[in-house]
C-alpha cells in the first residue's frame, strides 16, 4: 500500500509537471518558428513525443516510489524538485522564448541530474534503478536535438 502510494504522489507530480510544461511552450511544435527550424535528421515524429513522455513518467515514478522508501532524504527530495523545475523549464525557454543555447544548458543539467540519479542511488534499489533509464536515453536524444538546432540555425 505504501509503495503503491507513492507511485500515485509521484504520478501526479510528473505528469501534472508535463501538463505545465505543455501550457509554458504555448503550442511550440506547431509554431511557425519551430515548423522552419533546421532540424536534426533523427528528429522522431510528433506523435512519439507523447508516447514517450508517457512511458518516462510511467518508469519514472515507479522508480521514484520504490526509491523514496528506501532512501527519504533532504538531498533526494531536492534532486526531485530540481528535475521537475529543470523539465518544465526547458518547455518554456526553448519553446516559448526560443532561448536555444539557454535550453541546451537547461537540458544538459536535467541529464546530469537524471545520470546522478541513477549512479547515486543504484545501490539502494538495485534492479528497479533500470526503471529511470528511458527518461536516460530520451534525454541524450533530446539534448542532442537541441544541440543540432542550436547549431544549425
């Protein structure tokens, strides 16, 4: 009950944190700014966005639930908070305000801390860490995205 818990307080933080990161970047994809943008060539399509971001936060918070119970630290919560600022964050700079090279930085620190993560806490939930590792991959390829765009356009 307890984990099950958590998955649901975690649950509702990341995708309520999606849903303010979707409102922040006010229709980007589909602005006129983003459409003429020279994009890498390894940009998937829209709908894989969504489909992604689903699964990410799926894993995530199942991760999250089993390692708030084992290790419920200050530290731990604040590495949450900041990933949740960073991820909404980037939303609004990049779409919304266009600020590329600001969004690669804003996006590589959400990688470090998503890395960090992982490597600090592995050994407290072991296997269950694997969980975090397509929001991993995902933001390689989207750190990546922002990058070909910043230096391409």
């Amino acid at each position: 009950m307890k984990l099950f818990k958590h998955f649901l307080f975690f649950l509702i933080i990341n995708f309520g944190g999606l849903y303010i990161g979707n409102l922040l970047m006010n229709n980007g994809p589909q602005t006129s700014w983003y459409i003429n943008l020279n994009k890498a060539p390894w940009t998937p399509p829209g709908w894989v966005f969504g489909a992604a971001w689903t699964l990410i936060m799926i894993c995530f918070s199942i991760y999250l639930a089993h390692l708030f119970i084992k290790v419920d630290s200050t530290k731990l919560k604040l590495a949450f908070a900041l990933q949740v600022v960073l991820n909404v964050s980037w939303n609004y700079v990049f779409f919304n305000q266009h600020l590329v090279a600001f969004g690669l930085v804003i996006i590589s620190a959400l990688t470090i801390v998503l890395f960090t993560f992982f490597f600090s806490n592995f050994k407290s939930i072991k296997t269950k860490s694997y969980l975090i590792l397509p929001y991993m991959i995902w933001l390689l390829i989207a750190t990546s995205l922002n990058a070909f765009i910043l230096f391409n356009n």
